[in-house]
C-alpha cells in the first residue's frame, strides 16, 4: 500500500528525518509514537504526499511509493484521491463553511453527482452522530466538533489510505470510541490507516501494530497487542505507556478564593434558543489544580471565555480575587487569569521570545532590567534559555507550549487555564507541566485543566468539575468524580488506575 525507503527531511542544518524507512500493508492500522517533537507530523506529511509535492523542504531525499507508484510522479488530483488526511492543527484545514458544505467539499471539487454528494454527506454525518451538527458553521463549532468534521471531511472521498495527526486531540471519550468503531470499518473495507498519537490507549482496541519514531528513525513494526502491558518501550520513545503506574501530584492544602463564578447564564445560545451556559457557578481557591471535563459542545470553551470577558453574560458575575470583574477590560482580566490554547499559534504575536514573555510580565510597557531578568529566568526554567532572540514562529509546537508555560508562569496571574494541553502525553514536556503546576500551586497561585484526558485529570487535579446541561453538575475529588451519577450517565469509562497505585 505505501512504501517509504530511505526518506531524510530537513528544515534547517540538521535533518528531522534521517534514512527513515516504513512499510503499510493494506488493511493495516499503524500506530506511529514518539516524543512531541520526534518529527511524527513530518513523517505523515511524507506519507500523505504533502512533502515535497506541496510543501518543499530545504532537504528532501528517498523514495514514496503508493500502490506501486512513485509519489514524486503522481498527478496531484489521483494521488490526493487516494489519501485523506486530517494534520494535528486542524484549523489549518478548515473554512468558515456549514458542516454539510465542508464534508461534501471534496467531492464537490471532482464533480460528484449532487445525489451521491448528498447521500454520502448523509451518511458520514449518521455514522459520526454529528446529524446535531447540520446547519451550523464549522467555525462555530467546539474543538472536538471541529476535528471530527475533518475527519468525516477527509473520508469522504473512501481514499485507499488515511492518515490523522493526533486525531484523538480534544475528542471527548464518548467521540474517540465512535472515531476508532468508524475507522476499524473503514479499514476492514480494505484501506490503511496510519496514525501518530501520543495517546496510544484511544487506539488499542483497533491498532495492528505500533512503529515507534526517535531520532530521525523509524523502529520495526511491532505488534500492538504485545507492548500494551511493558511499559519500556513506550518510555524508551519518550511517551507515557497506555497502562502505567499512577503518580499523583501532592496536592497543597487551598487557601483563599481566587475565581469565583457565580450564577453565570451567557448571551450566547445554542440552536434551540437555550443559553450554552445556564446558571453555571465555581470556585477555585489557591494552590488548587481544578480539572474541568464534559462533553464536547458542552459549553467549556464559552466558560472559559466568560472568565477572560471574551462572552457575554446575561446574568450572573465574575470575581478575580474577591474583585466584581464585570466591568473590568479583557486586558486587565488576562492580567491576572492567563490562558494558554493547545494552539499557541493563536496568541503569540512578537518578534522574539523573550519579548513575548516581556510582554506577559509588563502588560505590553517597556521592560526595564529587573524584568529582563525574570524573563530569561523563565525561559531558562522551561528549558528554553537558548531561544530568547529566536521568533516565536519559528519554534516547534512543543517549544511553543513550553513558551505559554513560561510566559503564564513570569506573568504572576492568579490563575491559569490550560486548555488540553499539548505536553500531557510526553514524557519531557509532562514534567514541564507537573513543574509548572507546582510552581503556581506553591506560590499560592492555581491551575484550571480543561481535558478530555482523564488520566491527566485523575493524577494531576485537586478537584475536578463536570461541566453539563450549561451549568457544573458535580464538584469533588477526581476519586468521587469517577463514582458519581452525573459521570456514568456520560457512559465513559473511568481511568485505568487501581486503588493501589498500579495501572489495570
């Protein structure tokens, strides 16, 4: 089906792929793993023909072949029937279209009858459970929504092989069992599936086999049924095995209120003319890690939104450290609750590093000595000393992530929300996260984690919220959370950790 030999990519001096070499055989389901920043995204795009027929590196070398034929010499129009492909930053794929028009886009684009544009629309919109979708526009919906469009999207034409980056990011865990249960149909059909994760556990009821990626190269096939208990190899690539040992982070004992969300009913309203958040009400107090969890279109985005000032409310108020915020601006908000996207893309918006986390410290004044130097102490305490003249733009998604950390660490806020972030499933960038959520929680500060990823939740979280029906319908432990009546009627499953400390 898909052949890679001796594939070297580089960007800059050192290549990112050196001799790589992969084989997929047709109605495989290939899990590729590795560090954030291992180059899986590079690898796909070298398999999905991106690289070099659409994007030209500076160093490219090697042989892609699919179903035979050499890549290199493929009319684009047969070789992009033939692959779908959803990449990790899938904003990048969308426009502000309806949810039917982007799905039927593609066919559209090859002049599809408009009766089979609209049956297979149909149909991918039923198997997806996105029908509560029609009408609405992609740009409107939730994250999780919008990946799963992409992936109907990129399905839609039945390509031969299908490559997702990171598919499972921002799927709650209800949307990541109806993705794989479609993928394994798709694949028994007799395509191929090729997908990099950092989360294999979403994959292990369908994956065949696991490639891991370090260092430029890729491991042999191996079979995923016989890594899923030996948690080394998963380790040696430099990502959390799919069971592991539990290790919680010590929980300092909360202090004074910091946020307070109280009786929120939003301006904003869903299709049926319901507010997204209905009487919705927190707390969080200091030294507190609070995980927030709930479906996706549940309304956690709009809260956090309400937070920073970015939504209306209707009713209700908001109060930064015992201070009425509602008439406050969204600078002076974000001066105390900091936000970092899974996305950093979004928010940066200077020409270095280190102004950016000058501009976090002094709310866009000039910085004098004192804050210069707190700036390099940051970006030397989140291994990014190096880089302070380099442009934000030209970091790596992970280096970006370390960046939000440190700029929502030097600002001094109050609190700050992370929103799924990216470095939960790597080992290096983990411990970043765990250091900068002991360095707010020990300064007196606190952490709001909005995540799908339970297990994230389950170890790292103080206390977690289930979002639900527009208001918080349980607030406890993560150890309560998992037992409660609002969670099963969810019907997820609970985190794969044993009371004792040891994964199931």
């Amino acid at each position: 089906m898909l052949t890679l030999k001796d594939v070297t990519v580089g960007f800059g001096a050192a290549p990112v792929l050196t001799g790589a070499a992969l084989d997929l055989t047709a109605g495989e389901r290939l899990l590729v793993c590795g560090a954030t920043g291992s180059a899986k995204s590079t690898l796909l795009s070298v398999a999905s023909g991106i690289i070099p027929r659409l994007v030209t590196p500076a160093q490219f070398a090697g042989e892609v072949t699919i179903e035979g034929q050499p890549v290199a010499r493929m009319a684009k129009d047969d070789l992009f029937a033939r692959i779908g492909l959803v990449m990790q930053s899938v904003e990048e794929q969308l426009w502000d279209l309806g949810v039917e028009d982007l799905i039927a886009f593609p066919l559209e684009n090859r002049g599809v009858a408009r009766r089979e544009i609209r049956a297979r629309t149909d149909a991918l919109l039923t198997r997806f459970h996105l029908d509560a979708l029609r009408g609405r526009r992609v740009l409107t919906l939730s994250g999780g929504e919008r990946r799963m469009v992409a992936i109907a999207a990129a399905m839609v034409l039945s390509p031969r092989l299908l490559v997702l980056d990171e598919p499972t990011t921002g799927l709650d865990p209800a949307a990541r069992r109806r993705l794989t249960d479609t993928l394994a149909e798709t694949v028994e059909a007799g395509a191929a599936l090729l997908v990099a994760e950092q989360d294999p556990a979403a994959f292990e009821a369908i994956a065949t086999s696991v490639r891991f990626l370090a260092d430029g190269a890729v491991s042999e096939r191996l079979a995923f049924r016989d890594l899923v208990g030996d948690e080394r190899p998963w380790r040696r690539a430099g990502v959390l095995p799919p069971r592991r040992r539990r290790s919680p982070l010590p929980a300092p004992a909360p202090g004074g209120e910091l946020l307070e969300v109280r009786d929120v009913t939003t301006a904003l309203r869903r299709a049926d003319g319901q507010p997204v958040l209905d009487g919705a009400g927190l707390s969080i107090r200091a030294g507190e890690v609070v995980g927030l969890i709930g479906r996706n279109g549940a309304g956690k985005t709009t809260l956090f939104q309400t937070i920073l000032g970015l939504a209306p409310i209707a009713r209700g108020r908001v109060a930064i450290e015992g201070v009425d915020a509602s008439g406050w601006t969204v600078a002076r908000r974000a001066r105390r609750v900091a936000y970092l996207p899974q996305n950093m893309r979004r928010i940066l918006f200077n020409m270095t590093v280190t102004e950016e986390v000058l501009f976090a410290i002094t709310a866009g004044r000039p910085g004098d000595d004192a804050a210069r130097a707190a700036a390099q102490a940051a970006l030397d305490r989140y291994g990014l000393g190096a880089l302070g003249e380099a442009n934000p733009f030209a970091l790596s998604a992970r280096q970006q992530a370390l960046l939000g950390l440190a700029c929502a660490d030097a600002t001094g806020a109050a609190v700050a929300i992370l929103d799924e972030p990216l470095l939960a499933r790597d080992i290096a960038g983990r411990a970043m996260l765990d250091l900068f959520i002991r360095s707010m929680t020990e300064a007196g500060r606190a952490v709001m984690l909005i995540s799908h990823d339970l297990d994230l939740i389950d170890e790292v979280s103080t206390r977690t919220l289930l979002l639900d029906d527009g208001r918080i319908v349980f607030d406890g432990t993560s150890a309560q959370a998992w037992r409660c009546a609002a969670f099963h009627a969810l019907g997820w499953p609970a985190p794969a950790f044993l009371p004792n400390g040891m994964a199931a």
